[in-house]
C-alpha cells in the first residue's frame, strides 16, 4: 500500500476499496461463481441488490484546448522538453509582459508532454492580474485543486497548511503536471508547490518570480516578443497567403505596429477576419499614436490591449508607476541608469528600487546592456492615461 492510499483511508476518503484490490483478495480465496459475485458486492457496501461497482480515484485532465494559431517559441519549448524527467519534482517559472503568450505556450507544452505524466493534468487560473474577477488565494486555489483530486466539499479541510498537507499525501506517489497559470506573485504560488518526484509544476506570471527562483529553486523562463517574421508568420496564418500578399506593405505595417506581441496581432487579426477590413485600414487606425489601443480592442476585457496592460499598472506602486509614465514621455526609445534618474528626480536608492520593480513586472526591460526600454504599446498606455488628465486608478 504505497502513501497516498494510506493518506485517504485516514482521511476517510475511500468508502471502498480499489477494484484491483477486491480480485486480488477473490483470487487469494479462490472464489469463484455466485460466491465471487457476493464478495465483490460486500466490498463495496452493497446489497445484491444494488450492484454496486468500484470507483477508482479520478485522474485529472484538465488542461484547455491549445490556441488555434501558434508561432516560434521554438527555444523556449526546447528549454521545457529538457527540464529533468526524472528526480525531485521541478518547477518552472515562465514569465512575460502582459499578451506575450505565456499561456499559449505553456498549454502548448503541456498537451505535447502530457503521456509523461500519467499521475494527471491539474490545471488552474489564479486569476493574478484578471480584470474581472479578483485573484484567488492560496487557500481557495488549494480547495479547487484537492476537488479534482476527488476530496467532496464535506471532507475539505478548514485550513491553508492542512489542505496544502492533505494536497502533497495526495500526489505524494504520482506523476503529475500541474499548470498554474496568471499568477500575482511567488506567494501566491508557493503553498501550491509538490514534491512528488518526476512531477512539474509550470507557473505562468507577469512577475518574474525572483522569489520562487530564489528560495524554491524554479527554473526561470523568459518570454519575450515575437520577432519581424513570426509576426508576419502570425498574420499569415491567420488571413492566408493571397490576402496578406495582396497587401504586402500593408500587412508588414501591421505587424511591426503589434511590436511582436501576440495579443494585439491575435486582436488585429481577428478584426480583419470578421469585418473583411482591408489591410491598409487597420494599418492607419495603428498609425495614430493617439488611437492605437482603440484599435487593439476585441470588445471583453480579455481582448482589449487596454484593459490588460492596465491590469499590470495598477499593481505598481506610486513610484513606479510615476517612473514609467515619465519614461513614456521621454522622446529617447531608451533610456540609461543614470537618465532615469534625473528623470524621475528622486534620489538613486528610490529610482533604482522604481526600475527594479517595473523590471519585475516586465514593464521595463534592459535591451542592450545599460539602456532600458519600455514597449512601444505600453508608452501609448501611459501617454494615453497623461492625455486623459485625471485618471480613475482604480477603474484602471
């Protein structure tokens, strides 16, 4: 009897046992016929009547459909097949700024790597930067996860260290992925974690997760932006090859516009494919500085560019985010150390704390060595809030 199976029957969550269990017992007697039959329906707690039949514990598979159209990462997939397959259980931090398609890819990886993991699939929104719903946690994100795993809302436990115990028992002999996907930060995540060897635990997060790296010894996986051509590559895909060659110039505007990020070619795609727009249009909707965003806008909160950058601008605090408005003014396309310094007119100790918390939230990366730059959709997010004048933070 391997731990897990002790775990649950002190835990009072096997009210019969295993159907393996129940043969081998029958053969171990050598009951056979009618006297078999009565042995196998009094394992289970049932009259002959009732012709009960054993229940086996449930096997997760809950990870979403993978994205219909899906470009390069070919690295980063690479990175994820030639994590250890066997050994202590790993963790993975994939982080990238808001619409960079972490979870697209981490769904992706997950489907094509799924048969190493016959323990099961779990999968979970945390719902970290959600412009809806406000994020889970720990406890909550523990209490859907034991459900998959079979536990009834009768028999959950109270609280976070004895569902998060009760968790780990649970998983303690299998084989299992677990993605956790949007997450806030490494405290949300690390009452999630398992030590289950040859599991994977894959978190997704705007946050790089120093934390987690540092003190839990997850790998670290940086998503950046699409290149030129997988831009384009995206367009193709989804629009076809006549109609992107028939607006060549047209669709190469579009696509060095979205600055590779896959939400905003996902968004402008889309609108070209409901509304038969020509390439041209919505090329001159993306040229406005003014009205970029209006164009990036699938009409819910998850398809609007807005919205989800303002997702990550809320959770800053009022010094970064006063930073990253002055670096969206500036007219540099990047800026040094020393430059943002004088911009943000506070001392080192406070500019330096503000450039590590947006590079933290992959609001701010270092594109070449000691010169920072911020996305040029997000330099439109901020440039737009400037423009609005007084800004409701918290409807942002």
């Amino acid at each position: 009897m391997n731990v897990r199976s002790i775990v649950r029957l002190e835990g009072n969550l096997v009210s019969a046992p295993r159907a393996a269990t129940v043969r081998f017992l029958a053969d171990a007697l050598r009951l056979t016929g009618t006297d078999r039959d009565r042995f196998a329906r009094a394992a289970q707690g049932a009259t002959p009547a009732q012709g009960a039949t054993p229940v086996a514990d449930p096997v997760p598979a809950q990870l979403p459909p993978s994205v219909h159209c899906f470009v390069g990462r070919r690295d980063e997939l690479s990175r994820l097949d030639a994590l250890p397959a066997d050994g202590d259980a790993v963790v993975v931090a994939l982080s990238g700024t808001a619409g960079a398609g972490k979870t697209a890819l981490a769904v992706r990886w997950a489907h094509a790597a799924r048969t190493a993991f016959p323990g099961g699939q779990l999968y979970l929104d945390l719902r970290g930067f959600d412009a809806v719903h406000r994020e889970l946690t720990p406890a909550e994100a523990l209490e859907n996860l034991l459900g998959a795993l079979g536990v009834p809302p009768a028999r959950m436990p109270a609280g976070l260290e004895a569902r998060a115990a009760l968790y780990r028992s649970l998983l303690a002999d299998r084989r299992v992925l677990v993605l956790l996907d949007n997450a806030r930060d490494a405290e949300q995540v690390r009452p999630l974690l398992i030590g289950a060897a040859g599991s994977l635990v894959l978190v997704t997060s705007r946050d790089r997760m120093t934390s987690l790296v540092a003190l839990n010894g997850a790998h670290p996986l940086q998503l950046g932006l699409l290149s030129a051509d997988e831009s384009e590559q995206v367009l193709l895909q989804r629009l076809g090859r006549r109609r992107v060659s028939a607006e060549r110039a047209a669709a190469r505007e579009i696509a060095e516009r979205c600055g590779g990020l896959p939400l905003a070619l996902s968004i402008i795609t889309a609108r070209a494919q409901q509304d038969d727009v020509p390439l041209a249009a919505l090329a001159a909707e993306l040229r406005q500085a003014d009205g970029r965003l209006d164009a990036l806008d699938a009409g819910d909160a998850a398809g609007q560019v807005r919205t989800v950058l303002s997702r990550s601008y809320v959770t800053l605090s009022n010094s970064a985010k006063r930073l990253l408005r002055l670096i969206g003014r500036a007219p540099e396309p990047d800026l040094s150390a020393a430059a943002m310094e004088r911009l943000h007119g506070q001392t080192r100790r406070e500019t330096r704390f503000a450039v590590a918390e947006l590079i933290r939230a992959n609001l701010l990366s270092e594109r070449i060595p000691g010169r920072y730059a911020v996305h040029d959709l997000l330099r439109n997010f901020v440039n737009d809030l400037d423009r609005a004048g007084s800004v409701d933070e918290a409807r942002c």
